[in-house]
C-alpha cells in the first residue's frame, strides 16, 4: 500500500513539473512574438515620424 501511494506521489509530481515546465516554454514563446511585434512596431513608428 505505501508503494502505491510512493508511486502516487511521484507520478502527480511529474505531472506538475511537466506541466510546469510546458507553461513556462509558452510565456517564453509568447514573450519572443511580443517583443518581436513592439520592435517592428517600433520601427514603424519610427519610420512615420521621419
């Protein structure tokens, strides 16, 4: 019975970190295309006041 729940226990926090993990590459990702679209925004910017 304890090595059910040993087991229980250890795959619940796999999950976790898998999920984790995979939360935190999608703010990575959405952090790159966000500050890939404010830089050409930027520019933009840029270009129309000269």
């Amino acid at each position: 019975m304890k090595l059910l729940t040993r087991l229980r226990d250890e795959f619940s926090s796999q999950i976790i970190a898998h999920t984790t993990g995979s939360t935190i590459s999608k703010v990575q990702r959405n952090a790159k295309v966000a500050s890939a679209l404010l830089s050409k925004a930027t520019k933009v910017s840029a270009s129309t006041k000269n």
